[in-house]
C-alpha cells in the first residue's frame, strides 16, 4: 500500500488527509476517526470482524478503536481522511456510515463533496488555511452526528474499545520481549482460552498472527531506515532467532530481507515524495473527485448523487425554434492519447485503430515527443547535437495509416538541451525547463519540421497543426517557467522557426 499527503495541516488542525494506493493493509487500530472513499477501483475491508467491499464511489466510517484492515486484489485509489475526535471535541459518539450496504447512496454525497473540497482547497499550497479546514472538518461532523449516528450498543467491538486499548498498547509497548498469549491473559487477568477466542472475534485474526503483522511492521521499518543487520533487526523486534524471522519475512513478503531492503531502501516514503511526483499524484486524485465538487457545500443528504444545484426545467415553458440545421459533430475533430513513446506500444495502437476505425476522428494530440524516452536529441562530448527521427517516424507513419493528422506538439525538452536538468514534471519524467541554448532548440525544431515535410509532403504537414507544449500558464511545479518571459521567448522563437519553412503552417497557442 502506498500513501501520500493530499495536505499537511498545521497542528491547530487535528486531521490527516492522505490519498491511497491499495494493496494489503494488515488489521490495525487508532483513536482516529477515519473515513474511507473508494475513488477508482474495489477493495475489501474488514472492520471489527466484519467484511465489506467497497466498489468505486463507495464510502465508509471507521470508529474510533474498531480494527481493521485492507486487502485489494486490484488498483485501488482511495482518500482517507482521519480525524482526532479529542482534537475536536466530539467525544465517543459511534457513526453507522457504509454506503456499500446501503441501497440510499444519494444521502452520501455532501460527505464527499466535503471531501473533495478539502483536497482541492488545500493541493498545491505551501500554507494552508486552518480556519476553512477546521470549519470542514466541524461540517464533517455535523453531518454524521445529524444523518449517521449509530447506536454504540449494537457494535459489539465498541463494548470492548477499553479492553481492545490495553490489549494493544501492551503489545505495541511490549512486543519486543516475545510476549506470549499467557503473559498477555495474566496482564488482563483472563484465561488463556478465552483470550485466545477473544482475538478470533474481536481481532479477526489469533493472537499469534496478530502479534506477528506487529513486530513485523516495526521490524520492516527498521530494515529500511537502517543499516543494521538481519541478525539484530531480529532480535530487536522480538523474534527469538533471526531464522523465524526471515521465514515469516519469506512467507509475507515473497522476498528475502536483503533483497527487500535493496530493492526499496532507495525509494522515498510518502512524506518525503519528490514534488513533482506528489503533484502529479495530487491531481489524479482531484481529477476523480471532481464530479463532487458543486458550487457550494452542502451538509444535507441529497436523493440521488445529483448536486442539489442542478435545476430541473418545466418543458412547458421552453420555445422550440422550427429551422432545421444540421448537426455538426464537432466532438470528432480530437481525440487524444497520453505519451508519444505509448502509441508504440501494439495494445495502444490495436485500440486507437479500433477506435478510429468506429469515430473516425480527424487530429489526436499527445505529449512527450521531443522527450528523452522517443530518443530524438542528444549531444557528443564537445556539445555537438546528433538527431534521430525514428520513433516519431513510427508513430507518425501509424497514425496517418489509421486516418489520423497529429497535433505536432513540440514537447518536452530533451534532457541534454535543458537549462535544468532536474526540472521535471512527473515520474517519467519530462523536462519542463526552457533549452539552455535557444539557437540548437530552433535548429532542432527546424530540422524535425524539414524532416516532416521530406517524409510526408509538404501538402500533408500543411494539413496539420502545431504547437509547444500546454499549460505555460500553471506554476513552474507544472509545466510553466519561474519566469513567464521565458515561455514568450520559447514561443516566438519556435512560432518564427516554423513560419520561416513556410508561412501556411498553422502554429496554434498551447492550452491556457
């Protein structure tokens, strides 16, 4: 399971807000209350014993002290929002909130739309603001107490959150000194069978696994934030002999511990993920969320997941216009694809070309296809440039073949000709920075376009459009220059190139 901060409040707000990227996630505890929000895929999840499965849009309240875990045999992303009812006041009340059990899905919709206000309002800022984000939280609220409270009676793990506290803060204090199920029923002055049948119930699991996931989890954390030895990580997290703990490592983890630790010692954990990969996570997330995202927030259950601002027309009162014109399917002009390097790859084109084959669409437009992974710039030792069209001939030759005119856009910049060699956006990555030398990225633009031209016929290219790349109007976290005049100087001098071939190539402005 991957997590990552959607936001990182002050400590004037009690609240954790994280997006998710599920797997497994081993049966656990907290005082939090935290709600779960399925945005794409399915997961299982197992609270107090109990199994639900949580389909996409699906949403569900885990109480204070209930334990619980997570299993997804799929990818599925996931908000989670975790807020400390002492930091707010709001006492032990429990909450029967669980839209997959519940055939009213409608009257969930302002708890997510509060969500998904949260993560907007708070994505991509350095301060957040503590007042809105305490306000939603309090709305938050209201809106369980005043739609979703439960009764705590019937919540069998509720009767025993004081016994299930102790229980687990002794082994978390404890679980270094492999403690048994006997030293564990003396400490709670119970007998050992009935502890035992207590764990299957309660836990969901026997003593022995669950005191395992625990030592494991701490031992897991050791090994990759330390250069300690298999030996003593063992010893240091209870096991009796570093053999056990390797086995159980082996059984858990499909992998020796030397071979985990290598392969993941060198990734970053959520909290210190680099901004530009952050970010792109971040998006993917508001870009779910954003059909719950109104005009307004709202802490009354709706009747359906219609926003309650969409208004309802009387026919009665609408005036036909009798001309008859005809429809212009104006949405077949673009369709689009993601990278250049993907329209490679054959799933990709297999479903483009069926797709073209049943829309006939007449331009796609992709990004990427001056990036490092389509292999087109690079520089010898004494800085000489060295160009190669085949991969864009590849891609170029199978999009006209389906009937499709590219979108030529000039993006992004080649690694070797870039003023900022750590300047990325996303994981694959792709440099945003302007070229470190204007004249080799003029002569690089001129020679691909001439190069274009001798391939396809200039009667061809001229049927195209052309462009740098989109969004120079977002922060230099995105796509955009810590200076705007830089961006202006990019677009004329590559406007200029182009036209300078020949004037009737139709160079267009990028996204704004």
């Amino acid at each position: 399971m991957q997590e990552y901060y959607l936001a990182k409040f002050s400590d004037a707000v009690p609240m954790q807000l994280k997006g998710i990227t599920l797997g497994e996630l081993d049966a656990h505890w907290h005082r939090d209350i935290e709600i779960i929000f399925v945005l794409k895929g399915s997961t299982d999840i197992k609270i107090d014993g109990n199994i639900f499965h949580l389909d996409e849009d699906d949403l569900v309240v885990i109480n204070s002290n209930s334990i619980h875990q997570l299993k997804s045999k799929t990818n599925c992303t996931a908000v989670s929002l975790k807020i400390n009812p002492d930091g707010l006041s709001c006492g032990d009340t429990y909450f029967d909130c669980n839209s997959s059990i519940d055939n009213d899905k409608g009257r969930y919709y302002s708890l997510k739309s509060n969500v998904a206000y949260l993560v907007k309002e708070n994505s991509s800022k350095d301060v957040t603001d503590d007042y809105f984000n305490l306000a939603t939280a309090y709305n938050i609220l209201h809106i369980l107490e005043t739609h979703f409270k439960g009764d705590k009676a019937n919540a069998p793990m509720q009767k025993y959150a004081d016994r299930v506290n102790r229980i687990i803060n002794y082994i978390e204090t404890n679980y270094k000194d492999a403690i048994t199920l006997t030293q564990l029923a003396e400490h709670e002055h119970l007998s050992v069978p009935y502890l035992s049948s207590f764990f299957d119930k309660y836990f969901g699991v026997n003593f022995t696994t669950y005191y395992n996931d625990v030592r494991m989890r701490h031992a897991v954390n050791q090994l990759l934030s330390s250069g300690d030895s298999i030996e003593n990580i063992a010893y240091d997290n209870g096991f009796t002999d570093p053999r056990s703990f390797v086995n159980l490592f082996k059984k858990k983890y499909d992998t020796l511990p030397s071979l985990y630790r290598k392969q993941n010692s060198d990734n970053k954990n959520a909290d210190t993920e680099d901004d530009d990969n952050l970010l792109s996570l971040q998006q993917s997330v508001l870009l779910l969320l954003a059909k719950y995202l109104p005009t307004k927030l709202s802490n009354e259950p709706e009747t359906d997941e219609t926003p309650a601002e969409i208004k309802h027309l009387n026919a009665e009162n609408i005036s036909i216009n009798s001309t008859v014109k005809t429809l212009k399917h104006t949405f077949k002009v673009f369709t689009s694809a993601a990278r250049a390097k993907e329209l490679l790859f054959d799933e990709v084109k297999n479903q483009l070309a069926e797709l073209q084959g049943k829309m006939h669409y007449e331009y796609i437009k992709f990004h990427g296809l001056l990036s490092d992974d389509m292999l087109v710039y690079t520089e010898d030792k004494k800085g000489n440039p060295h160009y190669s069209f085949v991969y864009i001939d590849k891609v170029f030759d199978f999009l006209l073949s389906i009937g499709l005119k590219p979108l030529v856009q000039f993006s992004f910049m080649p690694s070797a000709l870039a003023s900022d060699k750590d300047h990325n956006a996303y994981a694959s990555p792709f440099n945003v920075s302007p070229p470190k030398d204007m004249k080799k990225w003029c002569d690089l633009i001129e020679a691909l376009t001439l190069h274009l031209i001798d391939r396809y016929g200039l009667k061809t290219v001229k049927s195209w459009l052309f462009c740098v790349w989109n969004e120079p109007d977002t922060t230099e976290y995105i796509f955009g220059f810590k200076r705007d005049e830089d961006f202006y100087e990019l677009y004329k001098a590559t406007y200029c190139t182009v036209k300078k071939i020949n004037k009737s190539l139709v160079f267009g402005s990028p996204s704004l």
